[in-house]
C-alpha cells in the first residue's frame, strides 16, 4: 500500500512540476512583452521630446520674428514722424 502512496505522490509531485514550468514559461514570456512595450513606449517618448523641442524652436523662432516686425514698425512710425513733425514747421 505504501508503494501505491509514493506512485500517487510522485504523480501528483510530476503534475506539479509540469504545471510550475509551464507557468514560469508564461512569466517569462509576459515579462518580455512587457519590457518590449516599455522600450517601446520609451523610444515613443523620446520621439515626442524631439517634436517638442522643434515645436518649441519654432514658436520662439515665430515670437522672436514677431518682435522684431513691430519693433520695425515703431522705428518706421516714428520716423515718418519725425519727418512730418519737421517739414510741418
């Protein structure tokens, strides 16, 4: 009886070991899933930054222009002024 015991065991013991295998398996597999996706995501995030930074060139670029259209107009303006203000007298 007790050789009927140990086969029962060592069953159970094979089914058991089958069972950890395999879900160690699929661990192994869902953790390089997972860390594909996050080299992913991480290359997609570096990506971004770079649009970024050339969204934020350009609209400093576009700010800067800005400026430098109205500063060009309050110099012509005040020289037409001046103009007007001396040939007047």
């Amino acid at each position: 009886m007790a050789s009927n015991t140990d086969n029962d065991l060592t069953i159970k013991l094979a089914v058991y070991m089958e069972r950890l295998d395999s879900y160690i398996e699929s661990q192994t597999r869902l953790n390089e899933s997972i860390c594909n996706r996050y080299a992913k995501i991480d290359e997609e995030l570096d990506e971004i930054k770079h649009w970024r930074t050339k969204i934020y060139g350009a609209k400093s670029a576009s700010i800067v222009l800005g400026a430098i259209f109205v500063h060009s107009a309050v110099v012509l303006g005040s020289l037409i002024g001046i103009m007007n203000w001396f040939s007047n007298k």
